[in-house]
C-alpha cells in the first residue's frame, strides 16, 4: 500500500502537478490523497482508474490496486476504520472472545492469528502481526486518545496460547490499566446483567467530535455512522460500564488471575 502510495505521488510530481490541482483534477479532497500518498489510506481501484487516466499512466495504478498482497487487501469497512482510529480523540471498545486487539502483546496476537481458519501462509501471518502490534503506537502517542474497554471476563480465560503467554497477556493488561489514558473494566462471569450480547463493538469519536461505530462477526466488518444506530451501541456501552467491575475492582480481578494461572 505504502509503495502504491509513493508511485502515485512520484507520478504526480513527474506530471508537474501540485496535490491542490491534482486532487481537484481527480475529484478527491486533498487531504486523502495526501493520506494515500503516504500509504496511511489505501487506493481504491476507481479512484486510481481515474489517476492514470489524468496522470497518462496507462493503467499502471489500477493494475497495482488490482495486485496488491492478499494481506493489503482488508475489508472497506476496515480500512476506514483503522483510518478513523489513528485520528481518533476517544475509542470505546467492548470485547467478549479475545482481550482486544490494541491491548495484544506480540505472543498473545500472534496465537490469535494462529487460529484462523483457513490459516495464514507464514508471510502473511508475519505482516497481519506486524499491522495489529503497528496499531498500538495510539497508546503512547503524547495526544493519546480516550481509551475505554470493556472486556468480558471470559475472553481472559480463554486458553488461547500456552501458559506464559497468557500470564504475560494478564500481565500487560495490568500495566496498560495504569496509563492515564486508559478505562479497563472487566465484565464479571457470574454479572446477572450483560448489555453486550449481541457480540464485540467499538465506538470512535473523530476529531471533528463525529460519533462513528464500528462492529465485526463472522460473516464480516460493518461501519457505522447512522446516528440513531450510534445512538443505540453508544447506549450498550453505558450499560456495560455500570454492570462491569470498576477499574480498580478489574485490576484486582487481574491480580487474582495471575495468581490462578
């Protein structure tokens, strides 16, 4: 995505054209083709369609979008969230199965990825990690967003990985629950009351204070910027937060797993 990004950028500065004109010749807002350019948003196959043809390169961006890795291929909906979420001013995540994937450590991550099915061939394995672990940076960002999570205590219980790795998961997210910018709460197994069961969600706040969500089951992502159905995860949320544990209640209930384990 990075190199597709350089191309464009090295093909419009050989044309002689600024990214003002360029990206008004194209019909794209410039701030996006910059983000293109610096490979932090992917091109999107009619938009490079229309590149080369502005640019007089022949079909060169569009085969490039049409050959990327399988790895670099990730749903739309995704995309623009991994988008959103680097920018973001709050994140609100509530996670059930897994601990949630900005609180991964490495060892944690990769046994998550190693369940896929179908599997990752090894390459591809290798740089899904690599982008999970690469997202993280926002946790120690000086501007670092609001973090809150919510996480199901089963998703701590999960045998996922050996021993170790789940004792240094436990571990992390002890320290990570320290961080000024960071809400973990657990959700309790034994809680008579559980908002979440319609599965994992997300909710981002933009820098423009836009309220967005963001959901994924098995049969794909969904991105979520219909105000009312916002409205009605950003409300699961708050229910979620007054039946979960506190945050210093969570953080003993982490103790006591590492003392379980």
């Amino acid at each position: 995505m990075k190199m597709l990004g350089r191309q464009l950028a090295a093909a419009r500065r050989a044309a002689g054209m600024s990214q003002p004109e360029f990206s008004a010749r194209v019909n794209i807002n410039q701030e996006t083709l910059a983000s293109i350019e610096q490979g932090r948003r992917p091109l999107k196959l009619d938009t490079a369609e229309r590149c080369d043809e502005v640019l007089g390169t022949r079909g060169m961006l569009a085969a490039g979008v049409m050959n990327l890795p399988e790895v670099d291929q990730f749903p739309l909906w995704a995309e623009e969230y991994m988008d959103q979420e680097k920018v973001a001013i709050a994140l609100s995540w509530y996670d059930a199965l897994v601990v949630p994937g900005l609180l991964q450590t490495e060892a944690y991550a990769r046994a998550v990825l190693e369940n896929r099915v179908p599997a990752y061939d090894p390459d591809s394995l290798e740089t899904t990690l690599r982008l999970r672990l690469d997202r993280q940076e926002i946790l120690q960002r000086r501007d670092a967003p609001t973090l809150s999570f919510v996480v199901w205590e089963p998703a701590l219980r999960l045998r996922m990985g050996s021993r170790e790795i789940r004792q240094g998961q436990v571990r992390y997210l002890r320290e990570v629950a320290e961080l000024p910018s960071v809400s973990l709460q657990i959700l309790p197994l034994g809680s008579p009351s559980h908002a979440g069961v319609d599965g994992p969600f997300t909710l981002l706040e933009s820098p423009d204070h836009q309220q967005l969500a963001y959901t994924e089951s098995q049969r794909g992502s969904q991105w979520v910027s219909d105000p009312e159905e916002v409205s009605r995860l950003a409300r699961k949320y708050a229910m979620l937060r007054t039946q979960a544990l506190t945050t210093q209640d969570s953080m003993g209930l982490l103790d006591r797993l590492l003392g379980e384990q």
